[in-house]
C-alpha cells in the first residue's frame, strides 16, 4: 500500500469542463483503429483495444461509431502511414513529461512537441531519459465506501498488481495492461463501479508541487501538448495537493 498524490486528480477535473469534444474524438478513433489493426478487432483478445473502447465509451463516443473506428483497424483499410512514437522531456523545474503520439510526419510532430516544451520552460529529452521513471499500468479508483477487504475479495481471482491507498483514503487498484479488462469485469461482478479508469504511463513516484505559479506553468505545457493533433497522451510525474488542485482549478 502507498498513498500518493496523482497527476490524473487534475486531469479528471479539468476533463469535466472540456468543450473540445471532437479533438478528444479524434484521438479516441486514432487509438480505436490503431490498437485493431494491431492486435485484431476482438476486445477480448487484445487487452490494448479493450482499454481503447472501455475510454471511447467513458467520454461518451456512441457505440456505432466506436465499431466502425474498430472494424476500419481490423479490415487494415485506412490509417496504415500512422505511427506510434513516444517523447521524453523536462517540464519546469525538471518535472518528467511523457509525450505518446501518433503521427504520418515525424518531422512535424516532434517540431512541435519541441516547441512545446521550450514555450513553458522545459525541453525535449532524449529517447530514456526519463522513460525509466514511469511504467505502463492499469489503474482503477474505486468509491470512498469500497474497503480493503471488499476490494480483495472483489479482484483476488483476477490477479491484480496492488491495491494501493490514495491520499484521500480512497483505493485505487493496479493492474498489468494484460489483466486490466479481467479485473474490471469482476469489479463489475461485484457490483463495484469504479470511479476512474485507465490504462496508461504512470511514475513509481511523484514530485510534489506546492506552489500555485509552477503548477500554472506545468498545467500550460501539458495544455499545450494535448492540444496539437498528433498527441494522444501526456503524462507526468508532477503531483499536486489538494489545496494546490484547488486553486488550479478554480483559475
């Protein structure tokens, strides 16, 4: 167990007042149709599709055009000069930044994650430097009533990671990206539904931030970052306070 502080608190709020909902569309469809044609149409055999639509249909994408994203993956007929590249850098106070992109124009996308960074006060790294910082998971919080024991008893048979402790007393369930479906459908079998959800790249450990002024600046990089086209994930190791999420949230 291990309480943390975690870059998706801030992310989960600012998502609620997100208008951008054909950009965010966009993305979903590229990794729907992406994570088919690499791995087949069939969520249950391709744990990375699964997660894909399981966050299509949380952002509210209808179910018609999540499969026609799926089936264009799987037929191979569209989105084969895509490919996927990953970005390491600094934000400011050298805050470890994770860039996951698809792009048909290399050149292009990492001038303008360069630009990015260089814009807010950090700077583009080399491929490892601060990849090792992070690993690829799946995460699940689960509701303020839902305890250690229930949580255990819920997930044993699915094999998952951990069941860390977060700040706010609430848990959270890790799993490998493989197990990620299996242990949100017993989840769901015990009638537990979990707050949060998501596959994606996530720290061994934070760097706490306390001051309102570089959080502003960090939330402007990473703003700035999920805006341009070929991104589709950011992630990093900043963590912030709830008086710190606050204040950010309500500038």
């Amino acid at each position: 167990m291990a309480g943390h502080s975690k870059w998706s608190n801030i992310k989960h709020r600012k998502a609620a007042q997100d208008a951008k909902r054909g950009k965010i569309f966009n993305k979903l469809i590229r990794e729907l149709t992406v994570a088919a044609r690499q791995g087949g149409g069939d969520p249950e055999d391709n744990p990375r599709l699964r997660a894909a639509i399981d966050k299509a249909l949380g952002n509210n994408m209808p179910k018609d055009t999540v499969q026609r994203a799926v089936d264009r993956g799987a037929g191979n007929t569209d989105g084969d000069d895509m490919e996927e590249v990953v970005y390491e850098g600094y934000g400011p106070e050298g805050v470890a930044v994770m860039v996951e992109a698809m792009t048909d124009n290399r050149n292009r996308t990492v001038s303008e994650v360069r630009h990015a960074f260089n814009k807010h006060g950090g700077n583009l790294g080399t491929s490892g430097s601060v990849a090792f910082m992070f690993h690829k998971q799946g995460r699940l919080t689960l509701p303020e009533e839902i305890d250690e024991e229930a949580a255990m008893e819920a997930t044993l048979a699915a094999e998952p990671k951990d069941i860390e402790a977060l700040e706010d007393g609430r848990l959270e369930v890790v799993t490998t990206v493989e197990s990620f479906g299996a242990v949100k459908d017993a989840l769901a079998a015990a009638s537990i539904e979990p707050e949060a959800s998501d596959v994606g790249l996530f720290p061994d450990n934070y760097t706490r931030i306390d001051d309102v002024d570089l959080g502003r600046r960090i939330v402007k990089l990473v703003d700035m970052l999920e805006d341009l086209d070929d991104v589709q994930n950011v992630y990093t190791n900043a963590g912030f306070n709830d008086a710190i999420l606050d204040e950010l949230h309500d500038a």
